[in-house]
C-alpha cells in the first residue's frame, strides 16, 4: 500500500517517544545529557558518511573533480541564504512553541517550553534529513515498496527513545514533520512517476551529511546551527548537479 512506510515511521516515533519519556523519568539528567550527548556524536559520525557520496561514480561523472564540492559548498551558502531570508528556522521554533501551548495541560516554564520545543526541531531535522527520508519516500510513490522506510521507521523508533528520555514530548511532535514531509515525497513519486538520477541523489546525500554534522553540534551544545535555515540546500543541491552536467 502506497504511503504505508510513512504511517508506519509516524507510528514508531509515538511509541518510541512514549517509551522514551517514561524511561527518561527514571534518569538523572548527567545520564539523560549523556544519551543526548551520545546521539551527536552518532549524528556527526552519520554526516561524515553520508559525506562519502562526494566520490559517487555517478556524481563524479556529472560535475567532474573539482565541481563535486563547490556543487555542495554552493548549495548550503545560496540554500542557507534563502532559508534565512524565509525564517525557515524562525518558524520551525515557533510551531513547536505553538504546539506546546496547545498541547499543554498546563502553564509550563520557559525552561520546559525550550525542551519541547528543542525537541521537536531537533527531532524533525533528524527524522527529515537523509538519503532514506527521501529515496524510500519516492520509492513508496513509485510502487517499489515501502522497505526501505520500514527500516528508516524502526530506526527512529529506537532513536525517539534516546531523544525523549533527554527531551521529552517535543520529540513526538516531530511525526508530524515527517507525515508532511514524507507524504508530499510520496505523492510527488506518484503523481510524477520518475526516479533521481544517481548524480543527484549522491548531491542531495552529501548536503544531508553536512546539515547532519551541523544538528550533531546542536545536540553536543557546541553550536546551534541553524540546520533549518539551510533546508534548501536540498532542493539547490540536484538542481546545481543538473545545471553542471547540462553545461558541461
């Protein structure tokens, strides 16, 4: 069933916030700043990976040597320029504020109200950014199965436990990110019914990978990078691998 991958990924972040948030109130928080810290680093060690697809075959093939970093590099400087001129960040945090408020039982801290909201953007960046959001979306449109989001959705599954345990519900927030993110993938899979070309997904793979090392300095409290502003760095990323290829 086309769009089951989704649903399925929607419903493992619940239950594993659930999980998560029960677990996390038997912690101290040195331990819930450890499993927080230990995701970053898992997150900056995922970006470098995802950094591998640079040396793509078919990505090399397209742009040439040098045009396989200035392509990446030229997609975060315009997509980060774009997304701040938009308050892509701005209104991220702002929904989850929303959120919260509305989901809220009652009045909460400033503190408390950071901690959902942290979650919720944290969350959603992680859940949305990556090759497997993105191809398994667009292979459950095209009616290749959902398999590979099946596995995406258990991973997040485990992953929202770490999350909430640390931060609590905001995480659970982020399923809706993912429903709308991963839906309109699926649907633009369909309607359109035509794949990627392996050079762009090997641009859009590497782009992830940097805004994946960029979230990973958010959660280590190095840096808040503002990994939303740069979204469109995933759009700019194929559309520069086509537009080096056509030229050359």
């Amino acid at each position: 069933m086309i769009g089951f991958g989704t649903v399925f990924n929607i419903a493992t972040i619940l239950v594993g916030t659930l999980l998560g948030t029960l677990l996390g109130s038997k912690l101290s928080e040195k331990t819930n700043r450890t499993v927080t810290d230990s995701l970053g680093l898992i997150t900056i060690v995922l970006g470098g990976l995802n950094l591998m697809s640079l040396f793509e075959k078919d990505y090399v093939k397209a742009v040439t040597g040098p045009g396989t970093f200035f392509v990446v590099i030229f997609a975060i400087l315009f997509g980060g320029i774009a997304g701040s001129l938009l308050k892509i960040e701005d209104r991220l945090e702002s929904f989850g504020g929303w959120l919260q408020k509305r989901f809220s039982k009652k009045s909460q801290g400033s503190e408390s109200r950071q901690r959902f909201i942290t979650g919720f953007v944290d969350a959603s960046l992680i859940f949305a950014i990556g090759p497997m959001a993105i191809l398994g979306s667009m292979s459950d449109g095209l009616g290749q199965g959902s398999n590979t989001l099946v596995v995406k959705s258990i991973l997040d599954g485990f992953a929202s436990i770490a999350f909430a345990a640390s931060l609590g519900w905001g995480v659970a927030a982020s399923a809706i990110t993912v429903g709308i993110w991963q839906g309109l993938l699926t649907a633009i899979a369909y309607f359109g019914g035509a794949g990627i070309p392996g050079a762009m997904v090997a641009a859009i793979t590497a782009t992830g990978g940097i805004l994946m090392l960029g979230i990973g300095l958010r959660l280590l409290n190095l840096r808040k990078v503002a990994v939303a502003d740069m979204l469109p760095a995933l759009v700019l990323a194929p559309l520069f691998t086509w537009l080096v290829s056509s030229l050359l």
